[in-house]
C-alpha cells in the first residue's frame, strides 16, 4: 500500500497527451445514452430480480464495466465533470445545479469538441443538468420534453398551488405518457434524420429522466414487480462506526408528500419505494430499447459507438438512506457499458475506471486528439483486453468528502471548508470482507498503515494536474 500515491501520481498524468487515431473517410457516430440515478443494480450486473432485457442485450454486445465510478453523486456536478473531463474540487463542480460553462469555462467540454471536429451534435432530454449549459457546443438546440410529472389526476397541482406530489405514481397510461417515452420517440425521429446524411459523423446524447425520482411509470411496469416480492436490502441498518460526517438525510426525498421531514420511513413506504424504482428502471429499460432497435433499423449500429452511462449511484435503502449524496459505494459506483466497432461485444472488465475517463475514451474511439485539459485515462486498451492489469485507483468527492476506491478498500476522509480544509474523521471499508459497508475499521491499529497510504494517495489526487487558461473578454 506503501506505494500506492506514487502510481495515483502516474495514474493522473496520463490522458494530457493527445492519442489518437488515423482518421478515415467514415468517422464512428456516437451515441451516448446517460440515465438519470441508474445503479448497477438491473439483469446484466447480476441483479436477476430486475426486468432489464433491453439494457441486457446492449450488454451482451458491450464491455461491461463492473467497477466504474462517478466523480461526484449528485447530478448536475457528475455531468458537468465527465463532460469537461476535469476533475472536481471544493471549490468547482459540487452540487446539482454545478455547470460546465461557469466553473469551467476554460475547458473544452465533450460536445463542443467532436463539434469542432465535424460532428453533428445533438442533446435531447437530460444531458447537462441544465439544458443551456455549454449551449454554443451543441448543432442543434437542445431538446427536453415538456410534460407534467404525474399522470392521475390526484397528483396534479392546483391552479396557482407549490405542489411536489408523492414519490411513486402508477398509471395505465401509454410510454410516452411520461417523459422519457417521449424522449425515446423523438431521440427516434432524430436518428432518421442524421441517417439521411451518411457522410456526416453525428454525437448524439440522449439523457433519460427515470429512475429520478418521482417514480412514475406506466402500470405496466409495476406489475412486473409483485409487492410480495420486494424485500429490503441485507443492510438496512446503519453502518457501525461510521463518522457523523457520512450521515445521510436524504433531504431529496423528504421534499416529497408523505415522507416525514425528519426520522425513518416505514417499512411499507420503503418497500413501495424499491418497487417504484424497480418499475421505472424497467420503463427506462423499454425506451432504450426502442432507440437502439431504430439504430439498428436504419442501418447505423455498425458504425456507431453506443455508451451506457450512468451519471451516479443511489441509496436503495442501503444503511437506511436514500438518494445519492453520499460517498458510500452505493452512491459512487456506477453502470457503464460500450459498444464499439471493432471491440468484441459480451465481455467484461474488473479495472477502476472514473467518469472523466470518458472523454479521452471517445477521443481515441474516433481518432479525434485528447486536450490537454482533460484528465482522465483513455479506457480503450480495457476494451481491448478486458483483463489487463489497470488503474490502482478511482477517487471522488461529495462537499466535505474526499473519497478513493482501491482493489480491495474504499477510503473517504472529512474535512472542514468544503474538504479543503482540517480533516475531521475517516472511514474505511474492505471490500474483500465487507462489501456492503457495514463496518468502518478506520481506526484498527492493524490498519493505521493502510489508512496512511491511502490519504497519502487521496492528498495527491487534490492537486489539479490542469491550470485554468485565461479568459478572454
């Protein structure tokens, strides 16, 4: 463990040169599907209770990465981060609302780059938190739909009334009743388009809504899932020993009718919750499948690259807490799948791989050069041969919390001013014995060496390996 920050250091640096490939006259499109608190937790991760046929078939065609990880759990600074390719900080990229534009406007982001490159670009649902952010690297206006949240009429607002409604919804109501049905029809209606103008390279990102809450689906879904048979995790119970720091209140939820402000929620109502979220994973599953069979319909599949990303983990009850924010494994892993041309499909890789990875990957997927502001590691040679040793480790942070994921422990230390400051606590879990972390063992003195080396390596991962360029008026 001794040497680990030594490899975390050569770990960073690689990824600022550019690697890339000839060009040839057929460029591969790309179309990367994000899904909004989608865990990896569905039928191609081992999770057989999950009705994922969908999401299952693009895995048999993919490298499935089994130990991928988001930069940040909550949603707007996940994505502003992968998009850049930069690293956050305590000070840039932390909470949802982070934009890729303001806090990094120095920092060529994904989509303005393959533009620059002669792609078409093209976003349609959530793809940045916000639909404006880095509006000027998208061909074409970004696209969301526009539809109520709920369906029954109960669950609607009054005129002139503040309203959330409740968490869970089931209606008998069409796909495209909701809103992801509607971003799978008109992501569709796009992919006509871009294949009337085949020698035009396209990126295209089209972000799902589900399973963000509210869980809303059509009642079709939910009756995939039969009440009795939803159970609650192995680990609903708090972690023993676990800093105050890494206490959850999963205020998101809170913010929903009929969830109290404070204290538990019973078990029926937890219950009802894994089971919306099991529906609307499903639901999301159905409308990725309609986009991908129109690809292959149109005779698009074998030269497109197709990324399944996940922007963060989320709390299923895990340590009874809920939502994302957190830096528990629950909250940091995430799924990520890639078809590639060239790559052989149903294959599936153990290395550590970080969000930020992403950007240089699709870079050298497509022979475009890496800049020199993205900090992550191209994954491509993991494509190659899944089972080649890789990186030591991947890190992340959620406000206070800096967090790092070896091959055997998970490590996070809390520290004051935003993480930037004294540190307060830590914990650390072993994965090789408990991988629900259920145990911090932080302070075992057979470990105080271990502790060592990790935040050794975590300190060096704190320092940015990009400097801001100046902005010009």
């Amino acid at each position: 463990m001794l040497h680990l920050h030594r490899s975390i250091l050569s770990l960073l640096g690689i990824g600022l040169t550019s690697v890339c490939l000839p060009l040839t006259a057929a460029r591969p499109n790309v179309l990367l599907i994000a899904v909004d608190d989608l865990r990896p937790e569905f039928a191609a991760y081992g999770a057989t209770h999950i009705t994922s046929p969908h999401l299952d078939k693009l895995a048999s065609q993919s490298v499935r990465f089994d130990r991928a990880y988001c930069m940040v759990p909550t949603c707007g600074a996940s994505r502003a981060s992968m998009m850049t390719g930069v690293r956050p900080t305590a000070q840039r990229f932390v909470t949802f609302t982070a934009r890729a534009d303001e806090e990094a406007p120095w920092a060529k982001t994904l989509n303005t780059h393959f533009k620059d490159n002669g792609y078409r670009t093209g976003s349609l649902g959530k793809v940045f938190h916000a639909k404006n952010d880095s509006a000027a690297g998208w061909s074409d206006d970004p696209w969301r739909p526009d539809l109520p949240a709920y369906q029954l009429p109960a669950n609607l607002p009054q005129k002139d009334q503040k309203h959330r409604g409740p968490p869970t919804e089931s209606a008998p109501v069409a796909d495209d009743a909701y809103g992801d049905g509607v971003v799978a029809n008109t992501a569709i209606e796009r992919l006509k388009t871009l294949a009337a103008e085949p020698d035009q390279p396209f990126f295209l990102a089209v972000g799902f809504y589900k399973p963000h809450l509210p869980f809303v689906a059509p009642q079709r879904y939910w009756d995939l899932y039969p009440p009795e048979s939803i159970k609650l995790p192995e680990n609903y119970k708090l972690p023993e020993d676990a800093p105050a720091e890494s206490a959850h209140t999963w205020g998101e939820l809170r913010a929903y009718e009929g969830i109290p402000k404070k204290g538990p929620i019973d078990d029926a109502t937890a219950l009802n919750l894994i089971r919306g979220y099991y529906a609307c994973v499903s639901y999301t599953d159905a409308q990725i499948g309609k986009v991908l069979a129109e690809l292959d319909r149109l005779g698009l599949a074998e030269n497109t690259i197709v990324v399944l990303w996940g922007d963060h983990g989320w709390n299923l009850g895990d340590h009874t807490y809920w939502n994302k924010h957190s830096t528990f494994e629950s909250s940091m892993r995430i799924p990520l799948m890639v078809r590639a041309p060239g790559i052989t499909g149903g294959t599936h890789t153990a290395g550590l791989t970080e969000s930020i990875d992403l950007y240089p990957s699709l870079c050298e997927l497509t022979g475009l050069p890496i800049p020199a502001t993205a900090e992550g590691k191209s994954f491509v040679p993991l494509l190659r041969f899944p089972d080649r040793p890789w990186a030591d480790a991947a890190v992340g942070r959620f406000v206070h919390g800096d967090t790092i994921r070896t091959d055997r422990y998970r490590y996070t230390e809390y520290r004051d001013n935003r993480g930037a400051g004294l540190r307060q606590s830590d914990m650390l879990y072993d994965h090789a014995t408990d991988s629900l972390e259920n145990h911090n063992i932080s302070r075992q003195p057979a470990l105080a060496e271990t502790v060592h080396a990790l935040n050794q390596a975590l300190q060096a991962t704190k320092k940015s390996t990009v400097t801001p360029a100046p902005i010009t008026p």
